[in-house]
C-alpha cells in the first residue's frame, strides 16, 4: 500500500496565501472591468451612449435632488438633473463662440441611456471646439470617444488626461 504524504503545513500556508488573493477577485468583479462612452456629433445635434448604472451614479452624485428610481423611469423623473449634469460637463464652441445645447431626448436601450442634446441654432458651422469630462469625476479611467459625422468620419478618445479635441465640418 502506497501512502500519500499530506504536507498539512504547505496546505496551511498556500490557503493563507490565496485566500486574499480570491476575496480581493470577487470584490473587483463588482465593478465595471471597462468605463467607455460614445458621443456624436454632427451639425444639429449630440448623442451620447452611457451604461445606465454610470449615468445613475454620476447624476446621484451631482445633483441635489436626485430622485432614485428603475432604469425605465429614471430619465424622466431625473431629466433635469441629467441636463444640468451635461451642462457642467460638457463644453462646446463652434467657430470660437461658446455654444449651448439642450436636452432633448433620453432613451433606454437595454443597459445603456442614450442622451440627444440638441445644439443651438448657428449660421454657418464649421470649427468645433469640444471639451467632455462627463463621468470621469468618477471614474479616473473614463474614455469618451467622439465621433464627428460627416462625410469624412473622425474619431477622438477623450481621457482625464486629454478631455478635449477639436475639428472641422
């Protein structure tokens, strides 16, 4: 009969070991491995894609009356507070005068919102200046990429680092 040898203080040791390890991996699969939105533009308007958990948070965060609720409730009953969020965080120039939008729609498409800002009307458009920090108060890793409609597609990542990028129509 052939005994195996149980080495009980090797066990103990690589138990201890991992144990951190294991319990530091179930806490950091909690929370998002990738923090990402997309924002087009073109001449008339923005539209903004965001998983609706990072909008919830960052509007929850932000504004003083924040009202909580599902996600198929939550743009209607929090529209102000997603305006005014969007207001402060993103800043816009066309031609090199300073250029408002508004909210116009938000809309729920499975785990994400997607937000249409409509621009304020302008006369002729064409340089752009754009600026969009939203959710990186956050979350330090935030990228929001851009891409300009038009007939020749552009596309900008904006980070913590490099918030902002500027083109032409």
């Amino acid at each position: 009969m052939q005994y195996i040898s149980f080495n009980y203080s090797l066990f103990v040791m690589l138990t201890i070991f991992f144990i951190p390890f294991y319990l530091l991996s179930l806490y950091l699969n909690h929370f998002h491995a990738i923090y990402i939105s997309v924002l087009e533009i073109d001449e008339q308007q923005m539209s903004i894609k965001v998983f609706s958990d990072n909008l919830e948070d960052a509007i929850r965060n932000d504004a003083k009356s924040f009202t909580p609720s599902d996600e198929e409730a939550f743009p209607v009953v929090n529209r102000s507070a997603i305006n005014g969020y969007f207001q402060k965080k993103i800043q816009l120039q066309i031609n090199g005068h300073e250029t408002g939008f508004s909210l116009e729609e938000v809309m729920v498409k499975g785990d994400s919102y997607w937000i249409t800002l409509k621009l304020e009307a302008q006369e002729k458009r064409q340089s752009f200046y754009l600026k969009a920090i939203y959710l990186m108060e956050l979350f330090p890793g935030q990228t929001n990429i851009v891409k300009v409609i038009s007939e020749k597609p552009q596309f900008f990542k904006l980070t913590s680092l490099n918030p902002s990028c500027e083109f032409t129509l």
